[in-house]
C-alpha cells in the first residue's frame, strides 16, 4: 500500500505516523508545498508551541472550537487533548500546564514539538518531500493519482 498526506504540518504529520503505526508495510509519504514542514507550529504560542489545552471533559474542550462542535465531541471520543499529552510525553517531550490550562512543553520552545514529530517519522520510515505542491488529485479505479507542481511524475496511491 502506497499512501500520500498531503500537507506537512502537526496534522500532516499525526496522520502519517498514525497510517504507518497501523499499516506498518505501507509506504507513508508525506507531500508539503513549501521548503520546510511545521511552520506553523514553529511560530505558535510565540514560539513556544501551545500543544493543546488541559480541559477536563471532551465537552469543555469541544467548546473552545466554536465551529462544528458536535463533530468534534465525537473525534474527541477517539482522540482528545489527553491523548495529545500522553502521545507527547511518551515520547520524551514533558509537557506542562498553565494556569490558564494552556499546555506547552517543558523547555517552552516549539523546537521540542517539531524535534519530537521528525524523530518519529524517521523512526518509522515516512518519506517527507518538501518543495513540491499537489496540482490534481485523479481516482483511477481504486486508486487516487497525484500530479505535482514540480517536473516530478504523476504517482498512485492507495
């Protein structure tokens, strides 16, 4: 199996992980258009990285994003902030919570997060190409081909 993520920030990244710690014999590859993946979380919380927020119940959390709620309680019952917390402190990223129930890591650089992400997807495999955008997604029977930006072959994945 053959499987591209489009996109190469946190959620880029947690989906590529997540696809090959389930589908150990896939190839994950992980397609972002700019030169650097997780820029975004390199600038967030000023550069310290808000991870996520320590609320109690999954409806509280589910309240801080105002749209689709209901779509994300149920997400939430999957995944959920404390599922956040756990994944990174069990890979070495000690995190800590504010007053305000912000969550950050410990040494409160964002550097720490993204370390922790490229660390895990080399661990298991993940081809990260940067530079190259996606133009076109095509279904060919149970396929999806890709067309990109660069003088760089169409592919199929599955």
């Amino acid at each position: 199996m053959k499987v591209a993520i489009i996109g190469g920030g946190a959620a880029g990244f947690f989906a590529a992980i997540s696809c090959k710690q389930h589908h150990p014999n896939a190839q994950v590859h992980l397609i972002e258009k700019t030169k650097k993946t997780l820029g975004k979380v390199k600038i967030s919380g000023g550069g310290r990285c808000n991870v996520t927020n320590a609320c109690e119940s999954i409806s509280e959390f589910s309240r801080a994003y105002p749209r689709d709620e209901k779509l994300l309680k149920r997400a939430f019952h999957r995944f959920n902030n404390k599922d956040t917390m756990t994944w990174f402190e069990s890979r070495g990223v000690p995190l800590v919570v504010q007053e305000d129930d912000c969550v950050f890591p410990q040494s409160q650089d964002s550097q720490s997060i993204i370390d922790c992400f490229l660390q895990e997807a080399k661990r298991l495999g993940i081809s990260i190409k940067t530079g190259i955008g996606v133009t076109s997604l095509k279904s060919i029977d149970s396929k999806i081909e890709l067309a990109f930006t660069e003088n760089i072959p169409s592919r199929t994945f599955d």
